[in-house]
C-alpha cells in the first residue's frame, strides 16, 4: 500500500495518521468493515426515527431544547438548522493543518460505528480531505464541551455546500463551487446526522497532537541548547553522570542528562576555570536542566497516553452501544484533554524560562566566567546580544501569562444545561503560541551559545558541538564580530531549529538522542 495513504477503520486511528493527513498529503481510504459498522448503526438510527417515542439527538431538539418532540416532517430541517446556527465563530482563521486535524478525528469517529451516521457522511469527509478543500473555521466558538461545536460546524456546514472554504490553491471561495468542481455532492442530512458531525473534542485533539510532536523535537533541542551553554560556561559534565540520575529515577530526566553528556563528550571546555579559581557547582539553570527538561519531557509522555486514548475513542452524544442501545452520556466533556494542554503549556513555558536564565548568563560579564560584555566584538561600540536577550525575554514573559490554566475557567451556557465546561479549545490555541514561542527562546539560546563557544579561543568544544557550529554558520547565523542587522540572524536560527538541522547535525556525530 501507498505509503501516504491513510486507512480509517473502527477502532480509532494513530498519531502519526493524524499528522500525515494535517501536515502532509497523505490521501485518506475507509475500510469496509467500517462502512459496514456505519450502515449498521445507521439501522438502528432510522429504526428509532420510526417509533413515536422521543429520542435525543433524533426526535428533540437539542440541550436546553431538547425538551421538544419533533415531527419526522421537520427532523430534516432540525439537522441543518443546528449546523446553520452553530457556525458562529468569530476572529481570525484558524490554520490548515488545525482544520484537517479536526475534520480527519472527526471522520474517524464517525467511522466508528457508533454515532449513527449513514455512509455517505464518511465518505464525503474523506472526499474533501483527499480534495485539499479545507473550511474556514474561526478562532473563537468553542467552549471545550458538547465538543469543540463553532469549529466542527463550520465544517459541516462546507459538507453541505454551504458557507466558505480554502481551495487547494489557497483561494477562499464559497464551498458550493468547490465541491462542484470537485465532483463532490453536498450532503443532505437526516436525523442525528447534524448533531454527530458537531459533538466531538476533535479541534483541541488535533492540536494537542501536533503540539506533543513539535515539543517531543523542542525538548532535544534544549537538551542540545543547555550542553552548549554549559560547554561555553565552562561549566562541569560531572552533574549528568547517569548514576546520579539513577537515584530519582525519572525516565525524562535520565534521557537529557543522557542526552546533554553525548553532546559533550570529547569537549576541551568543560571543568575549566577563569582564573584557575575553581567552581564547586554551576547556577541552577545549568545544573538543573536535566531536571526541568525531563520534567517536561515526563508530562509529555503523561500527554501522549491521553491522545492515545482519545484517538481509540468514538466521542458523540448520544452514542450507538453494540447492543443497539441509543444512550445519552458527558463522554464529549473535553476535561482530559484540556488539563494535559494546560500541563503542557506549563512546561513549556517553564523550559523556556531555564533557557532564557542560561543566554543572561552568557551575556553577564560578571557571571560568563571571562566572556565579553554581551558577547560583543567591541563592548561600549557594539551591543552584542543585548538585545536578543529582551527579545528573549517578552517570548517568556508572554509564555508565562500563557501558562495560566485555561481549564479552571468555566462560564456556563446553553441556558444552564451545559452548566460547566471544559475551556479546551483555548487551552489548545494557547499552547500553539506557547510551543512557538519556545522555539525561538531556543534559537536566541543557540545563537548566544555558539557564539560564546567561539570566543574561547585555545579551548577545543566537543565534536557535536563543532558540528553545530558549522551547521548554524551555514544556515546563515554569523559569528562573532561587530554589530550588524540581528534580525536575519534570529530568524535563521529559529528556522535551524524548527526544521530539524540542529538535531541532524548533533546526531551525525552522537548517533540518534533520546
């Protein structure tokens, strides 16, 4: 089978699918066994419309209305009202990769067999995907509980042709000519069918999953980014020896401090000393970076067991049981979910928050351990770092103010019916800029390091460290010397680190890092 061809079937899907499909090009087929799971549900879907007693989600209305018994004439209808009338974000757009992730998690749900759907839903789903047509969705409407509604209806609303959506080609247009070009044809819905493609945590998924990837590579990075500080401190390796490590046995911290001592090994810098005047310990942000690093590293890995678990999950309300039972339940209630974004929010900004103490040191005379003011070529006419460090600095201090848990906040709606919620979108949009903004703490760290390692002129850096240097220097990120345009500077070292060169140029001598 092709490579870049994802199957969906009923038992959920991986992390990897879910960014193959919202980052690459990966085209997307349902089972048979799937479709057939569907149809079957779908029976007892339309065997329920047929009795007189009313059922939620089929024959009522929804939350606070669901009180309301609806006649078969009007069901039809009630479908498309509630897509028509939750598609009501408001803001900016939210990016591509988000929407596919959230349209994709909420295909493999609907898959499932368990919500009621009738085929042609999944497969149109599947259609615009494999299309490339992505709608628009806003920044705001969602309040992380009846799932992530605003968004999902959004895209409901393109699979009934309705509303706008992102071609291939970039262009907005309204959604009606894009499936006519296409050859797709808009989905009428019938009962439960509205509800189903709305009621998932399918958007703050999505992003927890992309955020655990790009922070799974962020946390080799500081541990690469710590080492060279260290190195260019002169600061001492014997702190990452692994039977110190082995005595409060963290997994995440024993893998950076295994990770930082690869990256030194064979280095000319370390435990030397300005002056001869011997250093008992280094500060707490050299020291200690195998212990914050590998916490991070550990609520990652708290992180991941959570997606692994919603991505096995059929999230709806009401929901299919295999015995044919149609039963309401709190499962689309996005707590999980929300508490490990907010966790990870957390360590990220507590990561960049060790890193920016590290680059302070490194450009402090008095606490460099010989090196120039700010790194610079020529103090008091040339400024050096200075000010890469405040840019450094607003990064953290807007991280810390993004570390504020999104989901202690609840403001109730739905008329007291959905009296508290989960706030998971936000948690999720927050740590999106937060794993951003690590980033580029990491680059200024980079940036300063392999600076100060360069001006220990007669002291040798550890192969890995020389192989950095040499990658980042024709990535574009100059030197030592006077003052000169930084921004272009930082720009390509944020680039060096997002694309996963440092990691590449660190390995080519080390062998793989944790």
């Amino acid at each position: 089978m092709d490579m870049h061809t994802v199957v969906v079937g009923t038992s959920g899907t991986t992390a990897d699918d879910v960014i193959a499909v919202a980052r690459g090009a990966a085209r997307i087929e349902i089972s048979e066994a799937a479709l057939e799971a569907v149809a079957a549900a779908r029976q007892v879907i339309d065997d329920l419309a047929a009795k007189p007693e009313p059922v939620y989600g089929v024959s009522t209305g929804f939350g606070a209305l669901a009180v309301r018994h609806i006649s078969p004439e009007l069901r039809a209808q009630l479908q498309r009202n509630i897509v028509r009338s939750h598609a009501a974000g408001m803001g900016e757009r939210v990016e591509r990769e988000v929407v596919r992730a959230l349209m994709f998690l909420r295909m493999k749900t609907l898959a499932s067999g368990h919500t009621g759907v009738r085929p042609v839903v999944v497969r149109t789903m599947a259609a615009l995907l494999n299309a490339g047509i992505t709608p628009v969705v806003r920044e705001y409407g969602s309040l992380g509980c009846s799932g992530d509604l605003a968004p999902l209806s959004h895209c409901a609303l393109t699979l009934m042709g309705e509303g706008e959506a992102e071609g291939p080609d970039g262009a907005v247009r309204p959604a009606a000519e894009l499936l006519a070009e296409h050859g797709i044809e808009p989905v009428e819905l019938r009962e439960k069918e509205g509800l189903a493609l709305l009621n998932g945590t399918d958007g703050m998924l999505g992003m927890l999953i992309m955020s655990c990837a790009d922070l799974a590579r962020l946390f080799t990075v500081a541990d690469v980014t710590a080492a060279l500080s260290l190195e260019a401190l002169l600061g001492t390796d014997r702190v990452l020896a692994p039977e110190l490590h082995a005595i409060r046995p963290h997994p995440g911290q024993a893998a950076s401090a295994a990770n930082m001592l690869r990256v030194l090994e064979g280095s000319g810098l370390t435990g030397h000393h300005q002056d001869d005047a011997p250093r008992v310990q280094d500060a707490y942000s050299i020291r200690c970076a195998p212990q914050v690093a590998g916490a991070g590293r550990d609520t990652l890995a708290h992180a991941r067991l959570v997606a692994e678990r919603e991505l096995a999950s059929a999230v709806d309300n009401p929901v299919v049981l295999p015995d044919g039972r149609v039963e309401s339940n709190g499962n689309f209630h996005g707590a999980p979910v929300a508490y490990v974004l907010d966790f990870l929010a957390i360590a990220a900004t507590d990561l960049a928050s060790i890193a920016e103490r590290r680059t302070d040191r490194l450009l402090d005379k008095n606490r460099s351990h010989g090196l120039p003011p700010f790194l610079a070529g020529d103090p008091g006419v040339d400024s050096g770092l200075m000010i890469a460090q405040y840019t450094q600095a607003a990064l953290v201090s807007e991280m810390k103010r993004l570390a504020v848990p999104a989901s202690v906040d609840s403001i109730p709606s739905s008329a007291m019916q959905e009296d508290h919620v989960s706030m998971g979108w936000s948690a999720a949009r927050k740590l999106r800029t937060a794993v951003d903004s690590l980033a580029r703490v990491l680059a200024v760290e980079l940036v300063a390091a392999t600076r100060a390692i360069e001006l220990r002129a007669g002291l040798e850096p550890a192969p890995a460290s020389r192989a950095v240097l040499t990658a980042v220097r024709r990535a574009g990120v100059e030197g030592p010397g006077e003052d000169r345009y930084l921004a272009p500077d930082l720009a390509a070292a944020d680039a060096f680190v997002r694309s996963g060169e440092l990691i590449g140029a660190v390995e080519s001598v080390t062998g793989p890092l944790d």
